[in-house]
C-alpha cells in the first residue's frame, strides 16, 4: 500500500539497506526466483565491487565475521573455484511434479534460508536469465539453474541451519533461519558477550553430511553425530 512504501522509506532514510523492486509483484507465482535475479541486476548495475553474495530470509542470524573470514582465508574453497555454499538438500520431493517437468525430486539446492554464491555465477545467471525457468522458490531455482555446470564447488555446511525447521541451536552454527526479531537481537548480545549464539544447545532433529558419490535416495543419511 501507499501508507507501507512511505514507511518504508522513511525506514531506508535511516539504514540504507532496503532495495525496491517495483517491477514485481508478491503475488507473482514466481516472485521469489524472479527477486534474486533483479536484486543480483541491480548489484551489477551498481558497479559494486565484491566476490560473493550472501542471500538469506528476512528472518536470518548470520554470523558474517566468520563467514567472511574462512572466505578470505580460502578455507572454503580455492579461489579459481566458482562456489555454492550451504547446507544442500538432496532428496527433496518435488511439491507439484506436473509444473516441476523434471522428475519427482527436485535436483540438489542449497536451503533457502541462507547461502553464499560466487559473484561469476551471479554473471552467469544474469547472462542466462532470459532463458531460465523461473521457480516459486529461488533456493530450487538455484539447484536446477546451476546443476549443469560441473566447475563449481557445491559446498554442503552442517553449520547453515537454513532449512524450513531448525535443527535447534548449537554454537557452531554459523547461519540460522527462521529467527524473530527478538531472538535475533538475543543471539548478537550472546555472540559480542560470551562468543556463542545459543542460551543453551539443543537439537531438533539430525543432521546428515552430504555424500556427492551416492543417487539421490542416498546421498543425506541423517545422524546424531551431526550438529
């Protein structure tokens, strides 16, 4: 509404951190696919300067000091690599098949809740962007859209707690979703004052450490022993 855009206007007077895509709708059946590649537009246009791009939900606690720094130290991948880093679903069952047109799993993704691509596959998209398929989801967009290329360094991190339900809280995770507000302003106080996120570890669920070499039905064998 008017009344929202005024709001949030007002609000980006102040942070700066706020980019308006005018030219698509909520409502678009591919909306989200269709954001990721004008956002990664604009950051072309803007002649900004940088090797990767971070994206994440509206509702993500990163913590960037260590991401960025295993990227400068090269501990995540050799810089001749293109990357794709996240915590990648495999076996995933295709939501609607009919409109997926590909088989019954959606091809390997990283979970949408955060992941960190290399800026020559942003140009890569960008290049290819009149011929690709475009996804109500963009982290399944990414999965099928970069799946034929074999150079890139698909890296999978039990650290991104990204998925549509947390494992739970364990301080060496470096990415969750699915966080509110509060609990993001809780986790940065714990972080600056003791140098971890959770109050107190837990786990949902488990966890699986991605095995490239196996089919699909095999490839994310869940574990215990996994954060």
């Amino acid at each position: 509404s008017h009344t929202q855009l005024q709001q949030l206007a007002c609000e980006n007077q102040l942070y700066g951190d706020l980019l308006f895509l005018p030219t698509i709708s909520e409502d678009h059946a591919f909306s989200a696919s269709d954001k990721f590649l004008e956002a990664c537009a604009w950051a072309e246009s803007t002649n900004i300067s940088f090797s990767y791009l971070f994206k994440c939900g509206i509702g993500t606690f990163a913590n960037l000091g260590v991401i960025v720094s295993e990227l400068i130290a090269g501990h995540v991948h050799s810089p001749a690599e293109s990357l794709l880093w996240g915590f990648f679903a495999g076996n995933m069952t295709a939501e609607d098949p009919g409109k997926w047109r590909l088989c019954d799993t959606y091809l390997p993704y990283p979970e949408g809740g955060g992941y960190v691509i290399s800026w020559d596959l942003v140009q890569l998209l960008l290049l290819l962007a009149d011929d690709l398929e475009h996804f109500s989801r963009d982290d399944v967009a990414m999965g099928a859209w970069l799946a034929p290329f074999t150079h890139i360094k698909r890296k999978h991190d039990a650290r991104f707690n990204t998925g549509p339900e947390s494992r739970g809280c364990n301080n060496t995770y470096i990415v969750t979703s699915g966080e509110t507000s509060l609990s993001m302003a809780e986790k940065k106080r714990r972080l600056e004052t003791f140098g971890r996120v959770c109050a107190e570890e837990y786990r949902a669920r488990p966890s699986y450490a991605y095995n490239w070499s196996a089919p699909v039905d095999k490839c994310c064998i869940m574990s215990n022993d996994i954060p």
